[in-house]
C-alpha cells in the first residue's frame, strides 16, 4: 500500500531509529525513540480513512481542538503581510466600500429627504447588499485558495487542515467588521433607525460566511488540482451579481425575480436588511432552514477537504 509522508524528515527519523540500537543496545530506547518521533511524522496512507467513520470523524474533532494557536498565529501573520507595505495599513481594508458608498450617495441624499413608508433609499438598499455580496465572495475566495497557498506546509510539516480553515474563517468575520462602519455610517446619513432585530442580522451575515466559506472549501480541492476553477472565478461575482438583489428590488413578474427565487442567497439578504432595518419581507421559513443548512455545508465540506488531502498531497509530490 502506498504511503505519503507530510514532512521530509520522515526519512531522517527512521535513520535516528536504526542507529539508536546499535549505540545503545537497548531496545526500550529505541522503542520509546520511535514513540517521540511518531509525532514528528503525519502519515496519509491509501486506505481509506472512511474505514473506521467513527475513527475519522475523532481525528477531525481532535485536530480542530488542537488548531486554535496556530490558526490565531496563522491569522495574525496573513494580516500582517497584507498590510505590511501599505502607506495606510488597515484603512485599505474599509476603502473600497467606502469609496463605492460616497459614489452612491453623492448629491443624491437632498432627493430622498422624504422617504415613503415601507421603503428604504436605494443607496441604502445596494451599500447594504454590495457588504453581504463582497463578504460572501470573500469568504468562498479565501477557503477555495487556502490548500493551494499553504499546501507546501501540508506537504512538509504536521500542519492540521483546521488551522487553515479557521484561519481563513477569522479573516472572513475581519474583512466584515472593516466593512461594518461603513454599513453604519451609511444608515446615519440617510437617517435610518436600526430596528431592534438588528443585533439577529450578525446572524444572517454568519449564515453567509458559513455559505460562503462551505462553498470555497467545496471547490478547493479542485482548485488545487485544477485552474479551471481561476477561469469560472473571473465572471463568478457578475453572475452572482445578476441571480442575488444586491444592488435593486426586481418586482415579481419579471423573469429575473423567478431565477433569483432559485438562490438561496436571496432570502438571506432580503432577511438580512429586515432584520437590520425593519423594511423589506422577510420569508421567516426559508431563514429558518438555511441558517442551519449553511452550517451543515460548511462541516461537510470541511470534512470532505479532509477525505481529499492525501490524494492531493499524493499529486503535488509526483
């Protein structure tokens, strides 16, 4: 049976062991050698790992509860080389929204000064889903890239895939709450009450990380094999733009209101900007079973990552 070793010192351990009992001439040490360097060497073997599910699903929960440091240290460094050499640092990370919001409301608040009942500026409408749209699409960017970006530590080193995971998740909630002054500067200057509902709409937009986040992890291990994924990627966000109401209300009736029912991402925005103002219809069933579903995917694609990294790493090595 085939075997991959995650590190290269797999070799160099084994020659440690052969020489410790021809120095020491007792076999306990070199027994409990071999014992120290187990933990030196993470093993992928061609068996299936679905053998023994039980056996699986507690690797996965043990490496998850192991991976909280190096995911926080993982985190803080991909923060930092991004906005090392930066002029303005972390002012980047808010400034494209920023810049979008004052091009939708330049000279455009004095005509919306009356507001009719039941409706919201169309400024605040599209400021509002272009954040959820841009969170989402980050989400699913940075989980799709995450195994081709730090698969040379996977290959070299004992580096549990959940650091990589929760990693990518912190910086998802990180480029969000950059993007939440912005949200709030844009409800205050069209005068705009948050409704009491408004701390559950954190929740709607943790759904959309998770959907998002669910979706990249999904598609990573093709990405990695594969850069067909980097050609879809290209016109995903327009079409994307196109089947979800980020930026205006299509009225029921038009053959663009039936293909955006399809999306799931539909009933989570419009929920979204209910919750957060009060405005809007809201389909209370459809929140209720996506919420939980968005974390399912988000745990089956995890776990399908997982299933699939021997096979990649095999790949990467050949």
């Amino acid at each position: 049976m085939r075997k991959v070793t995650s590190i290269q010192d797999a070799t160099q351990a084994q020659r440690i062991t052969e020489i410790l009992p021809g120095e020491t001439g007792h076999p306990s040490q070199t027994d409990e050698s071999s014992s120290d360097l187990s933990g030196l060497v993470k093993i992928y073997s061609g068996r299936s790992q679905l053998f023994s599910i039980r056996a699986f699903l507690t690797s996965a929960w043990l490496d998850f509860l192991s991976s909280s440091e190096f995911a926080k240290r993982l985190f803080l460094q991909k923060i930092a080389q991004r906005y090392r050499y930066s002029s303005f640092g972390l002012f980047w990370a808010f400034v494209p929204s920023a810049l979008i919001a004052i091009l939708l409301t330049l000279g455009q608040r004095d005509r919306i000064s009356i507001i009719i009942a039941g409706t919201v500026p169309p400024q605040v409408y599209g400021i509002f889903g272009l954040i959820m749209a841009q969170t989402f699409l980050e989400a699913l960017t940075i989980q799709r890239v995450s195994l081709n970006q730090y698969l040379h530590l996977l290959v070299r080193q004992k580096i549990p895939l959940e650091a990589i995971m929760m990693a990518g998740l912190a910086e998802s909630i990180f480029g969000f709450l950059m993007r939440l002054p912005v949200l709030i500067a844009i409800l205050l200057v069209f005068n705009i009450n948050p409704a009491l509902t408004f701390p559950l709409a954190f929740l709607g937009i943790a759904s959309i990380i998770s959907c998002g986040s669910g979706l990249g992890l999904l598609l990573a291990p093709w990405n990695t094999l594969s850069k067909d994924l980097e050609n879809v990627m290209q016109f995903f966000p327009w079409f994307l733009f196109l089947v979800t109401p980020v930026f205006v209300v299509v009225k029921p009736g038009n053959w663009l209101y039936s293909l955006q029912l399809f999306n799931p991402l539909t009933y989570l925005f419009e929920g979204i900007r209910f919750l957060a103002y009060g405005v809007g219809t809201v389909n209370t069933l459809a929140l209720l079973i996506l919420i939980p579903i968005t974390v399912i995917l988000l745990l089956v694609s995890w776990l399908f990552c997982r299933l699939s990294l021997p096979y990649i790493i095999e790949r990467s090595l050949n």
